[in-house]
C-alpha cells in the first residue's frame, strides 16, 4: 500500500509531499527516512523496498526547495524564510501524520547527509519520539564554518537572501573534490566513484543538486551545521536512544572518518549509546554502491530489529 500525503511546511508557505509505503503483512516498525541536500526521496527506493521487505512502514517526504514539493510549489532550492529549523520542524509534522495513522508501532528515524543533520536536530528535540535512529554521511566540525556563516549572512543582510551566488558552493564545498583522483567533471564526484550514480544523480529531473540554490537556504544549511557540531548538541539527546552512525571513510561529508567518530564520541562523552561502522574504501553514498548496499541496509534493518 502506498499513501501520499501533503502538509503546510513549518515555513507557512510551501505544502510538503511525502510518502507512506506500507507492507502487505504486520509492520515491525516505522522508518522516516530523510534524505539530503538537493535529492528527492526516490532516490532510496532500493532501500525503501529492503526495509518493506523486512516488515516496516516506511515514511519518506521532499522536502522544502527539493524533489517533487519542489516542483508543486515551483520553488526550486527556496527554504523559505522561518529558519534552519524548517526542514526539522517539518520532520515532525511528518512524525506525527505517520504516527497518528500507525498508533502503537515502534518509530525509528534514518537520516543521510544533510538528512543526518536533520535527524541530529530531530533526536536533540524530540528524541523521545524514537525508539532508535540511524545516521549516514554525516559531518563533525565542519571546515571553515563559521567563516562561510558570517560570508553568507552578510549577503542576506544586504537584501540578497533571495538570490543565487554561484561562488557559495564552491566556497563551501570545494576541498571535497580532494581525493576524486579521477578528476571532476560533473560535480558531484565526491558522492560516488561509480560513474553510473555519478551521471544518474546528475541527470535527475527530480534533482536539485544542479539547480541554483538561494543565498538564504545556503544560510540555513550551515546554520544547521552549526547547531549540531558540538558536545553540546549531543548533551540533549536522549540517553535512551540507540543511534547507528555509519559512513564511508572516504567520504569528504565526515571528514574522511575523522568526523564520523567525532560525533560518536561527543555522543559516548554524554552517556549515548552509539554504535559506528565505517566502510573502507568508500565515498558518501554507501547506499549507492552496488557491492555493498545489501549490506548497509541489512546493517540499518538489523540495528533497528535490536533496538525493537
């Protein structure tokens, strides 16, 4: 069974779309899965099924400025102007659709990339909605934060939060081409080595990646990366809560693993239970990699069967 849903983003303007896919037997659980910055949700659709097959709901929206919300409120790599928290906020709004019409079923969260960002902020605030999560690709103290924040922030202050500066990206995110010896053609490199997931993430029409995204929404972007690269974000998570951090240790998103084991430490130095797995050899998208993705989305569906 699949239902879509729509809601009024947490920025009151744009109407969010998400998905509920529901397996044909008894469901072990629910799993809200986010995805990151400048995909859509159908991008998991192999993990999807892996985790329907194994018995759970899974929940999947787009969010605001991306995929198919995108697209309905013709609002391209638009955030909206209410904060970084939106796309948190709008999680929880999620949560609690899917919650209300699956009463009574153990709720656990997987988030990738900019996705484990929000599930970071999620599990900080309303951590006791879950009975587990799953973070991938995520980041530690990003490199020259806060020099990217004041750079941005003075462009909103000058009235170009509406605009597209296409030196941002580059700005932001150009060390992480530093290990794609293959050379960089498309861009997005970093994500993969298989040139396959290269060109299909590339030439997704659902695809925000390639499109220009606002001055503001990149504002928020690092501002969310701020919130939660500290010990202090990982004091006001739960104790109770299992969380699965895994990653490529060739991913440029966590540091090249340094990153990775830095937020798992700032969640053991707080008491967390936390379990971490890197994969040697491979870049950001471990989901993405034919060799391996059967074996990263057992990995997940295990953890969330143990956490049950």
């Amino acid at each position: 069974m699949l239902h879509e849903v729509k809601f009024l983003s947490f920025n009151e303007r744009d109407e969010v779309y998400g998905w509920i896919y529901v397996p044909a037997c008894r469901p072990v659980g629910i799993i809200q899965l986010i995805h990151g910055f400048g995909e859509h949700s159908r991008r998991y659709l192999h993990m999807i099924t892996s985790f329907m097959e194994a018995g759970y709901i899974v929940a999947a929206d787009d969010h605001v400025g991306h995929g198919k919300t995108a697209v309905e409120n013709n609002r391209w790599g638009d955030w909206g102007d209410k904060g970084f928290e939106t796309m948190m906020e709008d999680e929880k709004k999620f949560h609690d659709i899917v919650a209300e019409k699956y009463p009574d079923v153990p709720y656990y969260m997987f988030g990738h990339s900019m996705g484990s960002f929000i599930a970071r902020m999620y599990i900080a605030k309303y951590g006791s909605d879950l009975n587990g999560v799953t973070i991938c690709g995520t980041t530690g103290e990003w490199p020259n934060l806060d020099e990217g924040i004041a750079t941005v922030q003075k462009l909103v202050d000058a009235g170009k939060g509406d605009e597209a500066d296409p030196t941002i990206a580059g700005a932001l995110m150009g060390w992480m081409f530093s290990r794609c010896t293959e050379g960089v053609k498309l861009g997005n490199e970093w994500i993969c080595d298989d040139p396959y997931v290269q060109t299909d993430h590339a030439e997704d029409p659902f695809d925000a990646f390639t499109k220009p995204c606002l001055n503001r929404s990149w504002l928020y972007f690092m501002q969310m990366m701020k919130d939660i690269s500290s010990r202090e974000w990982a004091e006001k998570v739960p104790k109770e809560l299992p969380v699965y951090n895994i990653a490529g240790d060739q991913d440029p998103v966590g540091q090249f693993g340094t990153g990775v084991y830095q937020v798992t430490n700032w969640l053991i130095d707080t008491g967390k239970n936390v379990t971490t797995r890197l994969y040697p050899g491979y870049r950001h998208e471990i989901h993405n990699y034919a060799d391996i993705k059967e074996d990263v989305e057992e990995g997940i569906i295990d953890f969330f069967d143990w956490c049950e």
